[in-house]
C-alpha cells in the first residue's frame, strides 16, 4: 500500500491488532445468526510525510451507513464543548447574521444548533442519514454527502461560501484525505477560516492509546503531518491550541494560502518542535505502542478472569469504537463481560461488532447493582462517574483499563 497523503510506499508497521468487524456495526438481534465481516486491523507509518494510518480493507461508504450509530448529542460533555467552540469562534473572527459557516461531519447538530441559536446561517455536511435526520428535526439545514472538492464546488454555487468551517473528529474519517483538503481551499473565502480538530498523536504514543485505533479512523494525525497536507492542499496552518477532548487532541486553524493571511502564531512552531522532540519524524519513536497495547490486554483478561472466579460481577458502559477495539483484541466476551449499558437508544437492544456482548439501557445498573463497572470510553470517566455515582452506594466501583488498569 501507498501513503494516502504524499503516495511513497509504507514500510514501517505501526501496530498489528489482527482482524475484526468494523467498530461502529452494531449486529440487530435479528442478525444475529448471519456471519460479521472480520477484516485486519493494521496500522503503519508513511516515513515521507510521517502520516500514520491503516491499511485498507473497507471502504468508506460501508462504514458510515444509514444506520450509523455514533450521535454527538450523549455526551453532555461534548455539547458543551461545543456550546464553547461557538462562542469563542464568534469573538474571534467577529462571525454576524452575514456570515456563512459551513460543518463537515455535522452529525446529529450538536455544534450548529449553537450555531443558528445566534442569528448565523449554517449549514451542515453529513453523509450518514441517521445523524442528518436527527439534524434537521433541530431545524438544520443538512446536505447528506460525502465532502471533497466536488462537493465544495456546488456548495459555494449556492451561495454557502463560508467565513468559518468547522471539521471536528473528521479529518481522521477520510479516505482521500487530500480530496478533503481541497474541499475547504474551495469553498472557504478568501478572508475564511477553518478549522479542525483531531485526536492528537502524541497523546496517543505517550498513554497507549491503542483503543482509538479502528477501520472508522483511516489516519492518526501529529501537526507535522496535518501541516504538510494542508500545504499541498493550498491551504496553511496559521494557529494551534491543545484540548482535553478525546484523551488528549489538537483544534488547528487554517486558511487559505492564496487568501487574506492572518499571523502565524508562535503556537505552530512550539507544536512542531514539541512533535520533533517526541520523535515522530524517528522509526524508534513508534516501537513502543504495540508491547503497550499487548500489556493492556494480558492487565484486562487478568482481571476479569479472577473477578469471575471470585463471583463478582463486571459489566460495561459506553458501546464505544474504542471498546469494541480493546473488546475484539483481547477476545472479550459475554462470560466475562455481561453487558455495556449506553444512554444512545439507538445502540440499545443491539449487540456489539465481534464479542457479541449486548447492549443494554443505564438503568440495567440500577437493577442489577454490578460489583465493577468497566467504562470503555475512558475519557469520558469523570462524565460517566458523576452519572453512576449511585454505583458507589452499593460498594460498587469503575473500572479502566487505558492506559493502564485501574480500579477506583
């Protein structure tokens, strides 16, 4: 396989986590005696342009379906961000009732329901048509497509030529990823600005975050590898600031080369020499995940193995892409994990891609009073802990098991 950014042959192995289902294919109950498609899940390293990515399997369009299950709006964690996001970017960039701002990846309108709540045109771009659905009963506008340069084409013929474009947890998703690029340079103004955010790579070396690896996520990015493909996209990366979302990510600013050009902050250079010290430029520097990711696994069937044997109880929560990741590689099933409890009623009643292990609602907890409670998206644990505190009235406790297993 080639680099899906500059096209030079991929030599370097990132991490092997074998073969499983895509994470986001939640199985029906009616299905459950059809067969899953198993597909190898490798990652590898460009060492031109340093862009780490899987190797391809599935395509896009298979995996962001009708019945696509991930919706924003669970997390009242990430609503907030969002809420946040909206008001500093009206600040910022001074956005009015003239402005235009477009969403790729708009998903159920978690971000521009803040958006129009201000007075600001907006329009959302979405392939999967669950996510868009939900969208337009906030009163969105929502144009079900996949985004490139085609796309940005017709939007900017209609008339949504954008000041601000917003792409959070995207940029990953794509398959053509230089495509994508093209896209904002054509449709942003020439004073516009963009822009994304992304799991960073750094905090994904440095905590073992392997979980966040799966065929949904076609590229793990570092700014060394998002300013390069910004560049040969006509566009330029002007600023950078740090987040806590998702474990650990970056929101980059861009804009277009061929533009109005904003300053290019002291943050972009800061971010780079952080990413060169870390080594990501270095084969070494990418050693260590694989013999992390293999400790975690050995850590988790350790404790569940003796929580069984000593009869107790552990069940999930969050059916997350990232647990059905850790689940599948560590070959969990439903005798050591019962079930996941997820507040997203679409998953509910469903069962998770490869172990199988059902989908319950969060009050399945109250009802049964689990003596462990093993949270699968571990970034969200403070979120989730406030939501179960009644778990701690039984002697009950969560558990963790990125970047290392915790009980607490």
């Amino acid at each position: 396989m080639n680099c899906r950014g500059c096209a030079a042959p991929l030599s370097l192995p990132l991490i092997d986590l074998g073969t499983s289902p895509p994470s986001n294919a939640y199985v029906h109950a009616d299905r459950l005696e059809q067969a899953e498609q198993w597909v190898p899940l490798k990652v590898a390293v460009c060492q031109q342009c340093w862009l780490v990515q899987t190797e391809d399997y599935t395509s896009a369009d298979s995996l962001f379906d009708a019945e696509y299950a991930y919706f924003s709006s669970f997390s009242s964690t990430w609503l907030a961000h969002a809420e946040r996001y909206v008001a500093e970017m009206v600040e910022r960039f001074g956005l009015t009732p003239d402005s235009r701002v477009v969403e790729i990846a708009a998903n159920d309108g978690y971000l521009l329901q803040y958006v129009a709540g201000r007075g600001i045109p907006c329009l959302g771009v979405e392939p999967t048509r669950s996510t868009a659905q939900a969208a337009r009963e906030k009163g969105l506008e929502i144009r079900e497509l996949f985004f490139g340069r085609d796309t940005a084409a017709q939007l900017k013929s209609e008339g949504w030529a954008a000041d601000l474009m917003a792409a959070n947890n995207v940029l990953a998703h794509v398959p053509d990823i230089n495509d994508f690029l093209g896209g904002f340079a054509a449709l942003l103004k020439p004073t516009g600005v963009a822009t994304f955010e992304f799991p960073q790579l750094l905090t994904l070396m440095a905590g073992a975050q392997f979980d966040t690896l799966y065929h949904e996520h076609y590229s793990y990015l570092s700014l060394t590898a998002v300013q390069t493909l910004c560049e040969r996209n006509g566009l330029e990366v002007f600023d950078v600031s740090q987040l806590s979302t998702h474990g650990g990510s970056l929101r980059v600013f861009v804009q277009r080369k061929d533009g109005e050009r904003r300053t290019v902050q002291p943050a972009v250079q800061q971010q780079l020499q952080a990413e060169l010290d870390a080594g990501v430029k270095t084969p070494e520097y990418y050693a260590t995940l694989a013999p992390a990711a293999e400790r975690i696994k050995h850590d988790l069937l350790r404790f569940l193995l003796q929580a069984k044997a000593d009869g107790k109880r552990v069940v999930g929560y969050g059916a997350a892409a990232k647990g059905n990741t850790l689940l599948n590689y560590a070959g969990v099933k439903p005798d050591l994990l019962a079930w996941v409890a997820d507040a997203n009623p679409h998953k509910q009643g469903k069962f998770l891609p490869g172990s199988r292990i059902p989908i319950v609602a969060p009050a399945q907890i109250d009802i049964e009073k689990p003596d462990y409670v093993l949270v699968l998206p571990w970034n969200l644990l403070h979120e989730v802990s406030q939501q179960l505190a009644q778990v701690r009235q039984w002697d009950g406790r969560f558990v963790i098991a990125v970047p290392e297993l915790s009980v607490l």
